[in-house]
C-alpha cells in the first residue's frame, strides 16, 4: 500500500533502503543470530532473502541461481560465510527448524 503522500517511486527507494538496512543488520550487526533461530522464531533466514532476491531477478528475466544469489545476498561464499559464522545446532532445534522450514518454505526450495 502506498500512502497518498508518496508517490511511487520514492516508495520503492524506501523499500529498497529498508531491504537494504535489514540486510546490514543480518549481515554485519547481527552474525551471532544463526539462520536456524532466525527460521524456528520468525519463518524465514538469511537464505530465504538470498532467494527471494533470486526470484525476483529471475522474473525480471534475469538469470540467476541458488548459490549465485547466496554469494551476492551474504557477500562471500556460503562455504565462507558458515566457516566464519555458523556454529553447530543441536538436535532440539533441527528437528524445530525442519518443522519450521516445512510450514514456512515448504520441500520445493529443499537444498
């Protein structure tokens, strides 16, 4: 919804800088919050924005795939960015996140 007093293209621009401070914060503020708590607490990570980007270049015709949209949404690697970040889960919350994910995701974007 756009309110009467913004046109559309600002709208856009604030998305797109709203978008882009979540990111930030993921990315550079918040490293400690791992995927796993992200998608048990709130239904969605990290690799869903990489994907959502994904998607959305893909229907602008863009061609762009899973770890082509994870490198540019994380800035490195998802082999860099799980050396530098991610720590192990245990069993408590796997077996939460494949519940979360399955609800949330659904087994199309598996993998």
């Amino acid at each position: 919804m756009t309110p009467p007093d913004i046109d559309a293209q600002t709208q856009l621009e604030l998305e797109a800088a709203a978008f882009r401070r979540l990111r930030k914060h993921l990315m550079e503020d918040r490293t400690d919050v791992q995927n796993i708590d992200l998608m048990n607490l709130a239904g969605f990570c990290r690799n869903c924005l990489s994907r959502w980007y994904q998607e959305a270049a893909n229907e602008k015709g863009i061609e762009m795939g899973k770890d082509e949209a994870r490198e540019i949404y994380y800035g490195m690697t998802m082999d860099e960015w799980k050396a530098n970040y991610q720590t192990e889960a245990g069993a408590d919350k796997q077996q939460a996140f494949e519940k979360a994910f399955a609800e949330n995701v659904g087994p199309e974007a598996k993998g």
